[in-house]
C-alpha cells in the first residue's frame, strides 16, 4: 500500500517535471518553439472546422478521412482566393493613399475659407505634421511587410505543414486522444473522457457561433462600405469580420482600419463609416448574438475584459482571441471536477 503511494506520488512529480521542461524548452528553445507553435496553429485550425466535417459525415454518409480531406481542401482553395483578391489590392491602392491625403488638405483648406479664416497656417502645419506621421507610417509598413514576406517565404515548408498537420488531427483525432488517455491511471480515464465530451459540447457550440456572427459581421460591413464607395472594401470587411471574435475590443479594433480608410477620401465617409460600423455593432449586440451565442458564455464582462487585456500583453491578438476559449475550457474544468470530485 505504501509502495503504490509513493509510486502515486512519484507519477505525479514526474508529470509536473516534464510539463515544466517541455515549458522551459519552449520559451528558451527556438526550433522546438517553432514545432509546438506549428501543432498549435493545426490543432486549433481542425478544431475550428471539426462541426463541418462531422456535418458532412452525418449529411452524406461518408468517412471522416473523406470529410476531412474535403473541408480541407476547401479551406485552402478560400484561402487561396481570399490571397489572390487581397494582395493585388492592396498593392494597388497604396498607390492612391497620396492622391487621398491630396483630398484631405484640400478639404481642410474649403473648411477654412467657409469659416472665414485669414490664418491658414496653422492648417497647414497641422497637415504637414499629419502626413509626414502618415508617410513614416507607410515606410514602416511597407518595410514591416517586406519583412514578413521575407519571413513567410522562409517559413512555407512550415506553413505547407499546416494544413497536413491539420487534416491528421481531423482524420485520427480519436484515435491520437485514446493513446493520450494511456498515460492517466484507468480509474481517472472515465472522468477525463467526461470533462473532455463537456468541454467540447461548449467550446464548439461557442466556436460555431463567433464564426456564424463573424461571416454575418463580414457580409453586412462589406454591403456598407461598397454603398459608401470606401476603399478596399474587402479586405476592410474581413479585418472587420475577425476582429468581432474578440468580445468588446473587437468592434474598436476592426471599426478603426475602415473611418481611417474613409477619412483619407473624405471626412463626411468617415463619419458615415463611423454611423455605419457603430448600427452594424448594434445589430451583432442586441439581434444577432442574443439568438446565436444564447448561453455559451456566461461571465461578467469585468472578467472578460481584464481577461482580455492579459491575453493581448501576453500574446498579442492571438492572444486576446483565445483568451474566451482559454476561460471557457478552465470553467468547465472547474465545475466537473467539483461535481463529480466533491
């Protein structure tokens, strides 16, 4: 009895010590980073689109290699094609941001002679100040993005993992989880089977539904800014659209990019823009996520926010989109282990 004890005690010091070497390795340790942030990224991924390939295995009656391999594909070829509309217009339009900030001095000039203003100076000074901070801005960006392209091209055999990766957690997720379950005494395997079936119930009814409000987000921003004739209507919409999985922020994050847009063709479209994303929030607020999300997440907003606020200092907006998921996984936890524990 005391030898089972100590070998009870030994497993879980065991398991603490490889979970904080595998933590060490990770932080201090670029390659093996580069792995483990390569199988996150897939895991994440297959998680997100798991409900379509079980949609599609329930629908037509085909295996999960089938369905996985299809949802797959079709996530790479909208990939693909949401690229091949992007990039070319944002090379194009960088070439109009001067012809805009043209507009911008322009109006201000019109305003000031409206207002009977002898001194235009202070006019000028101001717009000179504003588009040497938006020229600076520019250079950086532009040299930002070199850079990540250069970065992108040196990481592609990494990214093509991606999706490989992905498939295999779609195709033997079951089968990977079984072999994971091998290390946990029998006794504790049925309450984890529990927690896990728990977690995933919520999680992805959670998941499903930010992307459902994001697509509606998405579709309703683009119809917006097509209607006000802003530019890169498109790729305004999708920054929109993935902002709005982030609670709160979002809607701020995703409704800047589009009144900076419009203010560079005009003041009167920015405030238009500013009227729109704001009736736009309130539809997703008031209409859409009371129907959508119902009871996924049931949190004061104080915590989310200062939740959210740790995952952006911790992992940028990665970190602030996973922080929700990150609170809903440790309350399941919580209260299974208190009901089926204590």
């Amino acid at each position: 009895m005391i030898k089972g004890k100590y070998k009870s005690i030994l497993a879980k010091v065991g398991i603490v010590f490889i979970v904080v070497l595998i933590l060490l390795i990770y932080f201090f340790y670029e390659p093996v980073r580069s792995v483990i942030n390569l199988i996150l990224i897939s895991f994440i991924i297959a998680y997100a689109i798991k409900p379509l390939r079980n949609y599609l295995c329930d629908k037509f009656r085909i295996s999960k290699r089938i369905s996985s391999l299809i949802i797959i594909l079709l996530s790479l070829g909208i990939f693909t094609t949401i690229i091949y509309f992007i990039v070319p217009t944002i090379i194009y339009e960088s070439g109009n941001f001067g012809i805009m900030l043209d507009n911008i001095e322009l109006y201000l000039m019109n305003m000031a002679s409206k207002f009977n203003l002898s001194d235009l100076s202070l006019f000028e000074t101001a717009y000179i100040q504003i588009n040497e901070k938006i020229n600076l801005f520019l250079a950086s960006l532009s040299g930002n993005l070199i850079d990540n392209i250069a970065s992108i091209l040196e990481n592609l055999v990494g990214f093509a993992i991606i999706p490989v990766v992905a498939y295999y957690f779609l195709a033997d997720g079951e089968l990977i989880y079984n072999k994971m379950l091998l290390i946990f005494p029998t006794d504790k395997r049925i309450l984890i089977r529990k927690i896990n079936s728990n977690i995933d119930k919520v999680l992805s009814r959670y998941i499903v539904s930010q992307l459902l409000l994001s697509v509606i987000i998405g579709v309703l921003t683009f119809i917006m800014l097509l209607v006000l004739g802003i530019k890169l209507p498109l790729i305004l919409a999708i920054l929109n659209a993935i902002a709005n999985i982030i609670p709160y922020f979002g809607p701020i994050i995703g409704g800047v990019p589009m009144v900076l847009i419009a203010l560079l063709q005009s003041p009167t479209k920015a405030i238009l823009a500013l009227i729109g994303a704001f009736l736009i929030q309130q539809i997703e607020g008031d209409l859409l996520a009371p129907k959508i999300t119902g009871v996924c997440i049931n949190f004061h907003p104080i915590i989310i926010i200062i939740l959210l606020i740790l995952g952006g200092k911790i992992g940028g907006v990665a970190g602030m989109v996973l922080a929700v998921p990150i609170l809903v996984i440790v309350k399941v936890i919580y209260d299974d282990i208190n009901y089926y524990l204590f």
